[in-house]
C-alpha cells in the first residue's frame, strides 16, 4: 500500500520576535488547529522564521548602500526604460 503524504501550513502562528521559542509557537499552533504532531511528523520552518527568532533582522532602512550598488541600479532603471 503507498504512503500518505499530507501538508499542513499552520495559520495562528502569531509575528515571531527575538528571542521567541520557535518549538513552543509551532506546538501551541499544532494543537490550537487541531493538527497536533505526531511522532515521526517532520517539521518545515523557513528561514526567514527563524532568522527573526534568532534576532538576526536588520531595518533596510538603515543600510547604506554602496556607490556601486546605487549606480548599478540606476543603470538597471535606465535599460529597463529603453
């Protein structure tokens, strides 16, 4: 008999912070969706999850960029323009 494959995208993950517990926001979301984990289950996270968990975000908005990188992007505008 084949196996059975299924996938579930949890919806009640609340915005993940630093410092946050990845494991005990997946297990309460598991359970409060009815989904629960099972043993031999296996967990996707992305990066992006645990990258702001970990506290490894940065605000675009204070990154300076290169003069290289300006002038590529210009140049990326103007020949997109043509």
């Amino acid at each position: 008999m084949g196996q059975k494959i299924e996938f579930f995208g949890l919806q009640t993950i609340p915005e993940v912070s630093a410092g946050d517990n990845l494991a005990e926001l997946i297990v309460s979301a598991a359970k409060g969706e009815m989904v629960g984990i099972k043993e031999r289950d296996i967990i996707i996270i992305t990066s992006k999850i645990v990258s702001k968990a970990m506290g490894l975000v940065e605000n675009l908005e204070k990154i300076m960029s290169s003069k290289r990188a300006l002038a590529r992007n210009i140049s990326q505008r103007c020949l997109s323009e043509v």
